[in-house]
C-alpha cells in the first residue's frame, strides 16, 4: 500500500494507456451496432404497432396498413373542416 514518493501508479503507465487505447477500439464495432439497432427496432415496433392496431383492435384487413390511400383518408377525416 505504501508508495514512495515518484513512483508511478500501474494505471498511469505507458503500456496500461495503450491497452486502454485498444480497449476503445474494440468498442467502436459495438457502439455502430447499438446506434442502427436502436431506429431499427423503433421501426419494425412501429411497423407491428400499427398491424395490430389497424387489423386487431380496428377489425380492417392488414394488408391495408402498407396502403398509402389509408393515410390520405385519414388526413382528409382529421382536416376536413380546416
């Protein structure tokens, strides 16, 4: 426990720092991963939000969840009057 005065700590050496350097670049890959997973999974939550919401809850046929005149009806029902 006793260090004499002007040695250094282990962490404060040469070769720990380069190991610490080499730590973060392993974790770039990772990182990468995590940032297009994130929107990704947002997506496809999305994507099955609706299925279920549109088919289940509202009784319609699912497949006109991907139709594009579906969500112009609904922008036409919601500012009819503006």
């Amino acid at each position: 426990m006793d260090r004499g005065r002007g040695q250094q700590f282990p962490r404060d050496t040469q070769e720990v720092k380069a190991k610490e350097r080499v730590q973060r670049g392993r974790n770039l890959p990772m990182i990468m991963i995590k940032i297009v997973m994130v929107p990704f999974l947002l997506f496809i939550s999305l994507v099955v939000g609706l299925m279920i919401g549109y088919g289940v809850v509202g009784h319609k046929p699912t497949s006109e969840v991907f139709d594009l005149g579906t969500y112009k009806h609904m922008w036409d029902l919601l500012f009819a009057g503006t």
